[in-house]
C-alpha cells in the first residue's frame, strides 16, 4: 500500500535510530548485575508503544523481570493479533572475540552488529513499527496487543504464571513471533515447527579437595576426565543418543515429509565454508535439514573444571561441571526427557565419583498448521512483498511460549521470522542485515490486513 511505503520511507531513519538506543541497554537477563537495565529497556518498550499509537502500555511485574503489555482495540468484534517478542539478550561473552562492543552497535556493509540486534530487539522493533505505520496512517484493520517479556534467554520462567493469570487480557485469534529465521532473502521461508528444550546442569565430585596432580595423579580418578567420558558416551558411533528411551516417543517422518523437507535449497558446501569446518557431523541416516529441523540432539553447552586462570597450575580437580541441552522434537516431553537423563547419567558414574543433575528449564516442542487463516495471510503477505511464495521448513531453535500458548490460551502461532541463520545468534558479532529489519517492517502490515480481511471471509484462500 503506497501510503505505507510513503510513511516508512519518511520515517526509516527515526525507526532505526530507535532501534540502536534500545541495543545500546544491556538487558542480559542471565546476569543479576543487569536487573536495572532489563527494567530500563521494559520502560523503553513501554515508551515505545506508546508513542507507535498504542491505548495503553504498561510493566505488569513478575517474580522475575517485568512483561510489557501494549495493546490497541480498534473493535472488540475485529479479529486480534497477539504479537510475543523478548527484551532480554544473551550474555556477550568471550568479549575478546567481538570486532566491536556488544552494546556498542556498529552498521557496516549494511548489517547491524550488536548483541540483541536480531535476537531478538530487531525482530521484534519491526513489529513496532509496523504497527506505527498503520496506526499512524489509520489503516489498521484488526486489534494488535502485544507482549514483550524479559525472560526468554533464561528459560521464560515466570512466563507461564502470567499468562495463566492473564488469559482474558491476552485473549486472542493468532499469536504472531518474529524470533526465527528464513532461509535467504531470495528464498524466503517460515517455520513451521520448532524443537523443544530439556537444559541441564552436571556436577561430577571425586576427592574432597582439589589434589596435587603429581602426588595423587594415577591414584585418584580426575573428575574432569571421568565427566568428559560420560559425556562421550552419550553418542554411539552413528551418533544416535544413548539414553534408554530417548527415541521412545519420537514420531517418525513419512518418506513424503522428508522429501517436502529436504526440496529447501541448502548448499552444504557453502554451509561448511560459513562454519569453517571441512566436514559436518550428527546422527547417521539423516540429512543435515532434518538434523537441524525434525531430530532430537544432545549437546554439551560449557564445560569447565580444575584450573583455567593463566600459566600452569598442576591440579587435579575436586569436582568437575558441565551444561547440557537437548532439543527435542514433537511428542517429546520436556520432563520426561529431564527424568530420562538424570536416571542416566547417574547410573553410567563409576563408583569412584558422584554426581548431582540439576535441571535448569525446559520447554515443548510445537508444530504450526499450514492451512490455517493465519499462516495463509503470513504466507501472502510475504508473496506481496518479497515477490514469491514462501517455503514451508522447520526451525531447529526453542521457543517454548509457542507451546504454553496453544495450551493455556487455545491459540496457535504464526512464526514470522526475518533473521538468518548466520546471524550469530549466541555467538560473538550478531548481526541484523538493514534490508532484513526493513522487509519486515514492510511486511508485517500486509499480515494484518490479509488476516483481517480472510477471517471476514472465513476462509484461508488468496
């Protein structure tokens, strides 16, 4: 709509000026030394809403960091679009490894690089903006809340509480999330599914005290080496997980499925020359798309122990630590899977060693139906803009409030993502391409106004 291009274009300057002063805030939600800054940046959205057109916006407090509730009801008989998003980033560690300063952000070759700046500020600022260009051109057609928490990089733990306290609040015909990826900009894709998460914490104690690894080394089992070998043994050698009964609930895909799965164009040359590596890894009998989309994985998240301080220190550690996660897939049970592994892992410890299992959080996986009204407007408001239809894939990421949603709120999700896989989500240098956060400010008012106009209709059709 021509009147939205003149608005975006006029403005697109100010959208992204704002959206490197909320990068510059700190929100790392894994570190209590930031809990001022998380609040600073909820205000900020708060603000931003605001001043985007919203009725109201407001911090509702939690045991943890506060949501941020928005919402515009133009007419309660009009559908609503519930739009999640997170104000909270990972930590930026190692920090020798940034080019620039995490919180410092830096545009060159037209990408924003700052932590937080597609996971997951810039993805969901879009959203922001593009609820301002229709407010502010009087062209929005259905109800827009919104939801931005604090707490996602950490498990959303308080999550659940809110939204189980807030159903009526919250209420909703589709719930629309921009924190996932496409597979280029000139293929463009949405996800359809995404893994759930079962996160641990091992501890594995020897001797009562850290030892001389001369006078004790040979007599004593060294914790570290002791957990390094449990954690090998987690894999078989076509690496499947060894865990009895990990598989038991895995859903196997039709030979149709895996063959619509793997038409996405993926290049694994040019994968592996991205990752710097020279070949790639992962369980036997699958493509590298069904491993990353469709498989259930174990992986060893940080693992430390004994001395790690400069020079040499010669120890032999009292107790070593490590953190493991898990992905999993439909019909996978979080819990169960925590049961599973913590029942494991203690019965392969040598009796020379104990071991404490601590679970850390966890989420389900969710699958998002194709033929909805819902994904249908997604799918043409991509094809209006982007020029082309979308292609169905399956995330290999978590968000487990997709899941909560479906259960405590009887909604489903549509999985909007702008952000690409390289992005360096987690990881040193993160990055958000400019052309990506302003497709998706272009995009995002098609979404409301196809998803109004097919639920009139009452049919998921072009």
């Amino acid at each position: 709509m021509q009147v939205w291009k003149e608005f975006q274009e006029k403005n697109k300057d100010r959208f992204l000026n704002e959206l490197l002063e909320m990068l510059r805030i700190p929100s790392v939600s894994a570190d209590s030394r930031h809990k001022e800054d998380i609040r600073k940046c909820a205000l900020m959205v708060k603000q931003r809403l605001l001043e985007a057109g919203a009725d109201k916006a407001e911090l509702h407090e939690t045991e943890g960091h506060p949501v941020v509730y928005g919402e515009k009801i133009i007419d309660k008989k009009l559908p609503t679009v519930l739009v999640y998003g997170h104000y909270d980033v990972q930590p930026p560690d190692p920090l020798e490894l940034w080019n620039s300063g995490p919180f410092e952000p830096v545009i060159k070759d037209g990408r924003i690089y700052a932590r937080g700046s597609c996971d997951d500020k810039g993805q969901f600022y879009m959203h922001v903006k593009a609820f301002e260009t229709l407010s502010k051109t009087n062209t929005l057609s259905c109800n827009v809340k919104f939801m931005i928490e604090g707490e996602e990089e950490v498990g959303s733990e308080n999550l659940e509480a809110f939204v189980k306290a807030n159903k009526e609040l919250l209420k909703a015909d589709v719930v629309l999330i921009s924190d996932t990826s496409m597979i280029s900009m000139e293929h463009p894709s949405i996800e359809t599914g995404l893994r759930g998460l079962a996160y641990m914490e091992v501890e594995v104690t020897g001797p009562n005290r850290d030892l001389h690894s001369g006078v004790y080394g040979g007599a004593v089992a060294n914790p570290a080496t002791i957990l390094c070998r449990m954690i090998a043994s987690l894999h078989d050698k076509n690496n499947h997980i060894t865990i009895p009964g990990f598989y038991d609930k895995v859903a196997k895909m039709t030979p149709a499925e895996r063959k619509a799965l793997n038409k996405a164009p993926f290049n694994e040359k040019e994968y592996k020359k991205d990752l710097g590596v020279k070949e790639l890894w992962g369980e036997k009998g699958y493509t590298t798309l069904e491993r990353t989309g469709t498989r259930p994985t174990i992986e060893v998240n940080g693992i430390w122990g004994g001395y790690m301080g400069e020079g040499a220190k010669t120890v032999l550690p009292a107790t070593a630590h490590a953190k493991i996660s898990m992905r999993l897939v439909p019909n996978q049970q979080s819990a169960e899977i925590e049961r599973l592994f913590t029942a494991h892992f203690k019965k392969i410890a040598p009796d020379n060693v104990k071991v404490k299992v601590t679970p850390v959080h966890g989420g389900e996986a969710a699958v998002t139906p194709t033929d909805s009204i819902a994904y249908k407007a997604a799918e043409k408001a991509i094809e209006t803009t982007f020029g082309k239809k979308p292609i169905p894939t399956r995330g290999g990421g978590s968000i487990p409030v997709v899941a909560l949603f479906e259960k405590a709120l009887k909604v489903k999700s549509v999985l909007l993502g702008f952000g690409l896989d390289n992005d360096n989500l987690h990881s040193p240098n993160e990055k958000y391409d400019l052309f990506n956060f302003y497709k998706g400010i272009e995009t995002i008012p098609y979404f409301h106004q196809y998803f109004a106009e097919m639920s009139k209709n009452g049919k998921a059709s072009h």
